[in-house]
C-alpha cells in the first residue's frame, strides 16, 4: 500500500475514534479499526488507544444502538424483527435489559404488540385490494396464528376472511393479466402461463374466482397474440387442450 493511503487510512481510523469515543452507534467502526491494525501499517498506540478502550468503545456503541432498538420498537417499526434480532445477539452477553433501560418482560410485550400492528397493517393491504404480496401477507398472518403469536380476532379478522381476501385478490391479479392479454402484448406468454401458475399454486379454479371467462377464451387471447406477434394459428392448434 503506498504511502498515501496509509495516512488516509490512519485519518479514518483517528476519526473514528473520535465519534466512539463521542458516542455513536457504530460498533462496526472498532471492526474497521482493528482491520487497519492488522495490516501492520500503524498500531494502535500510533492512534492513542488500546484494545481494552476499543472493547470498552464496541460495547458503549452497542448499548446506544440497543436503546435505539428498543425506543424504535417501542413506537412499532416495519423492521422490528431486524431490531428484536440484534437485541437477542447482544442482551446477556455484552450487558443486560435493564441497562438499556428496559427488561425481558416488557421486550417480550412489544414483540407480540410489534406482530399485532404487523398483521394488522397486512390486513389493511389486502382489503384494500391487490397488493403485490398479498400472498406473502396471508401466508405470515396464518404462520404467526399457527405458531400462537396472536389469534385472527386478535387483529380484527377470520379465518374465512382470509380465504375471501385471497380469493379476491387472486382474482384481481388474473383479472390484470387477462386485460393485458385482451389488449395485445409482447408479454402474452408471460400473463398466459402467470393465471394458470397462479390457480395451481393456490389450488382455485377459473369459477373460484368468477371472472366470467373460460379456460379456452383465455387460450384464444393467447393465440391473437401470438398471431399479431408473428406467429401462424395452425402451427399452434396442437396445444388448444393443453
């Protein structure tokens, strides 16, 4: 390494001490640190510090990015999970709930409260109408029944809504499909196979879903396209069963 981004590393590293020792909730900067020690280019006594302040330094960040953890779930946050997941690596190993201002009863609390808003936001989404993921959204509310996180009354639902709530927005996504085939695309086969992968995937039929349309007037949008893309009918009737 030349000598130029020695000095640049060793700046970084000095500023980097600087907001530890100021207070931040950037651990990964001892990290950064110690790879630069290791490249033998400088030691830490050319910084003005030790590996016992350095640790002492990763565990002060750690505790102020665990009490941002804990005020962010607090309020509920859509990556609560990511926190809750940072605090179960830390907690009881570098320090204790109660000395980032919390306990275990009350995290314990906030992570089924943090699951409720969750799945009610979920909830919202999908009777709204046709969210991308609505199927991702069904599929963790009833995992997080399953596993006895909440109940469906719990955040405002049932089970039979649910099955409406795919139902619909399964037929809100044919329907999208169906429209885009009627218009003519040079996606066709895409929105073709994507109707029937999805009512296998879900295990529905055309007549769950009541578009008023039949399997073979789906077929016939596809062969238009195929036609008005180039290709002939006849070299295609082989496939009108399948």
């Amino acid at each position: 390494m030349n000598q130029s981004k020695i000095v640049n590393y060793f700046s970084i590293c000095r500023n980097y001490l600087k907001k530890l020792r100021q207070g931040t909730k950037f651990h990964c900067y001892v990290d950064f640190i110690l790879e630069q020690i290791s490249q033998g280019f400088f030691t830490l006594q050319d910084l003005g510090t030790n590996e016992e302040e350095l640790e002492k330094l990763r565990i002060k960040a750690l505790k102020i990015r665990a009490k941002n953890c804990v005020e962010r779930i607090r309020n509920y946050s859509k990556n609560f999970e990511e926190y809750f997941n940072f605090l179960d690596e830390v907690l009881d190993y570098y320090f204790a709930p109660e000395d980032i201002g919390t306990t275990s009863e009350e995290l314990g609390q906030l992570l089924i409260e943090n699951y409720k808003i969750q799945g009610g936001r979920y909830l919202e989404f999908l009777r709204e109408g046709f969210p991308t993921k609505y199927i991702f959204y069904i599929d963790w509310i009833k995992q997080k029944v399953r596993e006895g996180v909440f109940t469906y009354e719990e955040i405002g639902t049932t089970s039979e809504e649910l099955e409406k709530l795919l139902i619909e927005n399964c037929r809100n996504e044919c329907k999208f499909y169906i429209i885009k085939l009627a218009e003519g695309t040079e996606f066709y086969y895409n929105y073709y196979r994507a109707i029937f992968n999805l009512l296998m995937m879900l295990n529905l039929t055309l007549e769950d879903l009541d578009l008023g349309i039949t399997k073979n007037q789906i077929f016939s949008l596809f062969i238009a396209n195929l036609i008005k893309n180039g290709f002939r009918k006849d070299f295609f009737k082989t496939f009108s069963n399948n």
